[in-house]
C-alpha cells in the first residue's frame, strides 16, 4: 500500500544538495504538487538539482523515461500478474494504440 514517487537526481548538483538542510522539505512539497506536472527542485545556486516526476500507487507501475537530464513519464498500468519487462513494454504500447510483435529470427 502508499505511493511510489520517481524523482531525477543530478549528480553535478550532489554538492549542493548535501548541504542544502531544507532538501528534504523541498522534496516533500513537491511530491505533493506533482500531479499536474514534473516539479523542478533548487539547491544552492542550482535550480533544477532534482526533479520530481510523478506519483503512483505502490500496486500500479509507472514507466518514466530519463535521459538528456530530463525525465518524463511514458504511462502508468494496473499491475498484472506478470513483471516480465516485454508484457509490461506490450502493455504500455497497447495505452498509446499501438500493438508490438516480437521480430522473427531469419
């Protein structure tokens, strides 16, 4: 039971955070405003030092893309009896009204 939150960390701005003692106040507002849409958290001079993504119950899973020091979430799914990365990536395609097939062998 609860919820999950994902939550982009940057590593450049680990100096700051380590110092900043209201880190942690900054994080839990901003958990609690994410719903709408990701929230920038500042540390120090940094203004993006971490970002809040999203939030989802512990049950459901929620596939989030990070990278280019972004992230975003792809989609949310009840979870099913299965964990397997391909049902979960066939499921998530199927949201967004698309159908995988996995590729033959030649």
């Amino acid at each position: 039971m609860g919820l999950n939150t994902s939550v982009l960390i940057k590593n450049d701005a680990l100096h700051e955070i380590a110092e900043d003692k209201d880190f942690g106040s900054k994080i839990q507002q901003a958990v609690q405003r994410v719903f709408e849409k990701p929230i920038q958290i500042t540390s120090g001079k940094i203004s993006n030092a971490a970002i809040v993504v999203e939030t989802h119950h512990s049950d459901d899973i929620s596939v989030v893309a990070f990278g280019g020091g972004k992230a975003q979430q792809l989609g949310s799914l009840i979870r099913n009896e299965s964990d397997k990365p391909e049902e979960i990536l066939r499921a998530l395609a199927a949201t967004m009204g698309y159908r995988l097939v996995k590729k033959t062998k030649k």
